[in-house]
C-alpha cells in the first residue's frame, strides 16, 4: 500500500515521492551514488531527521556506509564504521525489520560514540536480493510528535521503506553488474593500448638498432652520412619517448573521484601539450560536477579524440573545450589535422576509435557528432546529461 496518510499533500503527493524516489535510484549507475540516493530518498519520503545505510563486508565491518542529515564535521568526529553488532547486526543476519521507540531502551543497544547524535525512535529494514543481504538501510528521529512511550515511525512507514528497499536492491545488484563490466572493459582498454605501445616502440627500436649500426659502419669511411644517420637516431629516439609519454598519459588512472573532471581533463591536455610537438588546450565554462559515469564517459571520449588528432592526424594545433549544456555538459575537441571523410572511413572498416566514442556517448545518455574532411581537419563534439 502506498497510500501516505498524514504527510502534506495526501496520497496523491505519496505516490508522486515514492515515484521520484524509484526514478532517482534507476537514473544512477555507480554503486556509491546509488547508495547515496536511497539514503536521500527514504529520509525525505519519510521525514526523519537521520538516515543511513550500510553495505557489510565479510569481516564482521562495513565496505560502505553512507549517511544523511549529518554535517561532514560531525562525521569525521564521530571516528571509524561501526561494527556490525546489536541492532545493525540483527537487520543483517536475521534479515528482520526494526522498528523501535527508543533504540537506547532496546537490550542490543550497544551504546555509540560520543560525538554521535542522540537518536530515539529507530525504523530499519534489511536490503536483500533474495536469500543475500545487500546492506542495512535505518532512519532514526522522525520529525513528529511522538505518542507517550511509543514510536514516531508507523507500520505503513514501514510498508513505505520496505517497498525502497526491494527496488534498492534493484538499483545495486544493476549498479553492482555496471562496475564490473566497467572493470571487464578498462581491462579491454589496457590490453589495446598494451598491444599498441609494444607495436609503436617496437617499431620504432628495431629502427633505432639499424640505425646505429649503419652510423657505426659509416663513422670512419664517410663521417658526414654518419653524422646524418646520428640525426637520425636522435629523431626516432625522440618519436618513441613521445609514444611512451601518450601511452603512460592513457594508462594512469583518471582521478575523477578526488579533482574532478575539470582539473582532470586540464592537467591531462597540459601533460599532452608538453609531451607532443602540437600545441593543445583546454578551456572550460560553467561546468558543474556531473554523475561519475558521465563524467568518466567525458574523459574517455576526450583521451581518445586526442589520441586520434596527435597519433594519427598530424594536428599542429588541438583545442579542448567543456562546456556547460543545461543540466549536463558539452565537450568539444577540434585539431587543424590532415583530416579524413567519415563515410569512407566506414566503408573502408576502419573507426579511429569513432565506435566506442559513439558506444561511451549513447551509455551515459548522450550524443556524438563527427565532422571532419581531408585537408580540413577533424571536430569531435560529444553532449551529455547532468543527473
């Protein structure tokens, strides 16, 4: 039953909050952000003071615990997860709700920090994928008076949790088979980008041994060619410190999580623009953090526009931009290269990449524009949703 008497606005406005919760959950494909979803969602629907949730590991701890209605100063001042005992270890292991009017009164209580807030009436539910127990979700202190000696959470605010808790379990078995077919196509990334740094620099050694021994053979009957072959070697040395540079750049992991994708993109084209005799830039406007998986699809589309204009375009010049698009972002990456004509390009079966460009785009919800001829060089475009 989702009817929610009593709350502002009547059943109507209920099922309207239940429905945006169940939509915010499913827009989400990263486990944390999920995570942090459900916590919002079922503290606001169910107008309590305090929210949580807890994913256990198999340590008798928590590999995550995400909270709401908490300062950041209070959190770090309440000090490391707790464990998984009293109230939190019956929701997990017995898979039983609890609803409480005083959680200190209940004989689990196990007391708690002393910079954590005090908490009276408790509602928790376990989140299970039918016999596994995903995690813990718990709200405490709900915003209302309180009957004498009883609880402020109901029985239908109960029946309300327990249906965001089946749907959680939903949104984090999905956000859960996301991160590893994430983790199976990084994996794919590392092993093309192997195969080409052991092509390119192979190459480009067996060059530089011929070279050096022709210089060698030349040094005493003809000193003038093997100073020209010296040259050589000094190019093609330099050509495969290039390669290495380009190769490390792609190969570092992103860090999105702690700078951002901003400063991310901008230290990477910096690094690109040192490394490379093209000069490259990055300029940005307005934009605003977007959900991990647009964020990550941003950068990657921008590492392999890049890749493409210094590998394989010859580009003198490459300009990155991001910009802010309404909710999302708009990313756009021109070089002044040899160019090429898309279609031809298709009927010949080469990509340059265009494939997962277009594959990473359409994935977060997003688009892809290509617009390039020979001599005349290329303009990649992608456009993307905020969350």
């Amino acid at each position: 039953m989702l009817m929610t008497k009593g709350r502002a606005g009547g059943p109507e406005a209920g099922l309207s909050r239940v429905s945006g919760a169940l939509l915010a959950m499913s827009r989400h494909l990263e486990v944390r952000d999920v995570l942090k979803t459900i916590v919002v969602s079922a503290r606001e629907l169910l107008d309590a003071e305090y929210a949580a949730l807890g994913v256990p590991d198999d340590h008798g701890g928590f590999a995550q615990f995400v909270v709401d209605g908490v300062s950041e100063e209070q959190w770090k001042a309440i000090g490391p997860l707790p464990r998984q005992h009293g109230i939190l270890a019956a929701m997990l292991k017995d898979a039983t709700p609890q609803r409480l009017a005083d959680v200190r009164l209940d004989d689990r209580f196990e007391g708690w920090p002393s910079a954590h807030p005090v908490m009276s009436d408790f509602l928790g539910l376990p989140i299970a994928d039918g016999d596994e127990v995903l995690g813990a979700v718990f709200l405490a202190n709900k915003r209302c008076p309180k009957p004498e000696g009883g609880c402020g959470f109901t029985a239908e605010d109960e029946e309300l949790l327990s249906i965001l808790a089946q749907h959680a379990a939903i949104a984090l078995t999905n956000a859960r088979l996301y991160e590893r077919s994430r983790e199976l196509t990084i994996a794919g990334e590392r092993a093309r980008l192997a195969h080409e740094l052991h092509d390119a620099v192979s190459q480009k050694l067996f060059s530089l041994r011929l070279t050096a021994q022709a210089a060698a053979a030349l040094v005493d009957r003809d000193p003038v060619r093997a100073k020209e072959e010296l040259q050589q070697i000094a190019l093609l040395a330099a050509e495969a410190a290039d390669e290495l540079r380009s190769a490390v750049v792609e190969l570092r992991p992103a860090a999105l999580d702690e700078d951002g994708l901003v400063a991310t993109l901008r230290t990477q084209v910096q690094v690109l623009d040192r490394a490379h005799s093209a000069h490259v830039t990055f300029a940005s406007r307005g934009v605003r953090a977007l959900p991990a998986a647009q964020e990550e699809a941003v950068l990657r589309v921008a590492q392999e526009a890049l890749h493409n204009a210094l590998r394989h375009a010859g580009a003198r010049q490459v300009d990155v931009t991001l910009a802010r698009r309404g909710q999302g972002a708009r990313l756009r990456v021109a070089d002044d290269g040899r160019g090429f004509d898309p279609s031809a390009v298709r009927r010949a079966g080469r990509h340059l990449g265009l494939v997962s460009m277009r594959d990473r785009a359409g994935g977060v919800g997003g688009g892809l524009t290509v617009e390039s001829a020979p001599g005349k060089g290329t303009v990649i475009e992608m456009e993307v949703p905020g969350g």
